[in-house]
C-alpha cells in the first residue's frame, strides 16, 4: 500500500526528478455505459442522482447544468463519471507534480473511435490498442472495429512515436504543462496542441480535495 495518495506525494515533490506524462480520453466512462446497456436510456432522474452523488459539492448539478447548458441528461451523467474518475484525477495529477517542482506533459485523445458505429466515441481504453497497436486483441476490434482505418494506424503510429520519444529523452513532442497556459496534447486526426479542452469541467472541480477511494473497507 502506499503512505499517501500518489497526488498529496507528487505536490510534495516526491517525482521532482522524474518526468511524467498524464492524460485521458474525452468520453472516459461512455464505455462503461455502453457495457451495461445504459446508452440511449439514462433520464434526468439518473442524471440529477449522478451528478448529487460524484459531483463536487452540494452545487455540483447546478454547476454542471450551467456549465454545460443544454446538455442532455445522458451526456450529463456520463460527464459527471468521467470528471469523477478519470479526467480531473489525471488533471490534478499532472497539476500536483507540476506543483512538486517536477515537470509534465499532458494528452487528451479526442478522436472517435469507429466501432460499434462509433458510439463509444473516445472512449476509455481507447489509448491501449492504439499505443500497442493491438488492432486485434482485446478492446480493439470492439472500439476499432473488425479492420483499422487508415486514420486508425496514422494515429496509432503518433502516439507510438510520442511514447517511445518520451521514455528515451522525456519529450514527447509537445509543450510542457503549466498552470498558466494549460496547453496539451489533443490525438485527433489531425492532432495539435491547445488549451486544455475541458476547461468547464476544470473549474467545477478546481476547489475540490480528492480523497483516496476506500477500496479497503468492507
């Protein structure tokens, strides 16, 4: 187990010397949707529980229906998941080694993947088949489908050259991030460099402490 939740150590600069690269998907928990046949079938009723239970805050519904105006209650409460449990975590991650005195780069891939008729859109796990190149195997015949497109492989060689760049000379081909600019990669075809896409979710989430989850507890 380890002494500290790895964000509470990173601040205090426990990977100052270690070059760190961070990132998700943009449609993170659409996937576990899509598993538990919950697309096309979520209500304001699930919605509004979503967003009481793994919004930040008492307000949390109220910041995400402002923040996100006319956003259905499906696209709602797979935002409120997806900030949850993977985007702000990897954000603050990549924010709490930057204020360790480290350095990052942080991603966002963005692209939608084609499976399925493309409803899992970019969703989690995407990364892993288009990293390894693992068409085949696993998650990538289900969110690439039963061939890879030519933008499939294109953006899987990207991100393969990112990654190899970066694990032999911690670059890996974009701007660093900082709390200024906020620049990151966005994988899409095409790519480039912006400002971090999820600037809402950002500043609902940006007073929020996380705590570890108590995988532990009975």
């Amino acid at each position: 187990m380890l002494p500290t939740a790895p964000w509470q150590a990173l601040a205090a600069g426990a990977g100052r010397d270690v070059e760190l690269i961070a990132g998700h998907t943009r449609d993170e928990f659409r996937l576990f949707m899509a598993f538990g046949g919950q697309l096309g079938k979520i209500g304001d009723d699930q919605a509004a529980s979503a967003l009481h239970v793994f919004g930040p805050g008492p307000d949390a519904e109220r910041r995400y229906r402002e923040g996100f105006p006319g956003a259905p209650a499906e696209r709602l409460y797979e935002l409120v998941q997806s900030d949850w449990l993977f985007r702000m975590p990897a954000l603050r991650l990549t924010e709490a080694q930057i204020a360790g005195g480290g350095r990052a780069h942080m991603y966002e891939l963005t692209w939608q993947a084609p499976g399925n008729g493309g409803v899992i859109g970019a969703g989690h796990g995407l990364d892993g088949p288009l990293v390894f190149g693992t068409f085949d195997m696993r998650l990538g015949p289900l969110l690439l489908g039963p061939a890879p497109t030519a933008d499939a492989v294109e953006l899987s060689t990207r991100l393969r050259t990112a990654w190899t760049a970066f694990a032999t000379t911690g670059e890996p081909g974009w701007p660093r991030y900082d709390a200024r600019q906020r620049l990151v990669q966005v994988f899409d075809s095409p790519s480039e460099v912006a400002v971090y896409p999820e600037e809402v979710s950002r500043r609902i989430w940006q007073d929020h402490t996380f705590a570890p989850l108590p995988l532990l507890e009975a």
